[in-house]
C-alpha cells in the first residue's frame, strides 16, 4: 500500500544514492566504465526507501538516528555488494574461475578492495546526512498525513 512516509523515503534515498554515486565517479580509475554507478545506487536507494525505511517510519518503529543510520548502512552495503556482483560477472564471463564457489567468494574480496579503495570522510558524511535528512523527512510525512 502506498503511503506518504514510503514516497518520501524512496524519492529522498534515490536522491542520495545518485549523488554518492556521483561522489565516488572522481574517485575511479581511468578507463573504467562508471556511467551506471549513479542510477544502480539510486535503484537501490529507492527500494531501501520503499521496502525498508518507508513501513518503519509509519508504524513508528525505532528513532530517527537509529533508522537513519541503519539505512545507510544498507545503502553502502547494497551497492558494494551489486558492483562486486556486476565484476564478478564480469570476471566470470571471461573464464577467469574455476569454479562457481571461487566466484562467489570473490565477491566479497571485491566488495571489500572497493570498501577501501572508494570510502572516504567525504562519502560516509554525505551517505549519513542524506539517510538521517531521509528519515527525518519520511517520519514527518507519516506523522502529518499517514
């Protein structure tokens, strides 16, 4: 059922994904194709609203620092995890494992040489003034019209 609180976050998190996803783009090396960075955090950002923050926010389940905090943490998560997913695609379609265990154990490999080669004060700040500004506006929503 579509609420107030649920637009909100998806429209807010979208927001926020697109521009760490912006973010990050100066940080990657040349000659990588990062043109679907932006709108793959945006995706993720918008279901994390929709499916996640938008339903706490209207049963007035947790505060407003603790769903915040938690949604950025999927944020990141989520979209490590789905470019280490989209390179190890990548990798296996040019043969490059052996088997498919040794592809999915290199995708957390991936995800965590992104984590540290790409996170930096910069995006952590942004990712959690955007997740708290989301959350602050999404429990508005519910309390005004849910």
């Amino acid at each position: 059922m579509p609420t107030a609180a649920k637009l909100i976050a998806a429209i807010f998190l979208a927001v926020t994904g697109y521009f760490t996803g912006e973010l990050v783009k100066p940080l990657i090396e040349e000659g990588r194709d990062a043109s679907k960075l932006s709108p793959t955090i945006a995706a993720l950002g918008l279901a994390i609203g929709w499916k996640f923050l938008g339903p706490r926010m209207d049963k007035g389940l947790g505060s407003v620092g603790a769903n915040g905090f938690t949604a950025a943490v999927l944020l990141g998560g989520l979209s490590f995890f789905a470019v280490a997913f989209g390179e190890m695609i990548k990798r296996s379609l040019r043969m490059r494992y052996d088997g498919p265990i040794e592809a999915l154990q290199d995708i957390f490999m991936i995800m965590s040489k992104y984590a540290v080669t790409y996170v930096n004060a910069e995006i952590i700040i942004a990712v959690l003034l955007g997740c708290l500004v989301t959350t602050w506006c999404a429990r508005g929503a519910a309390l005004k019209w849910g």
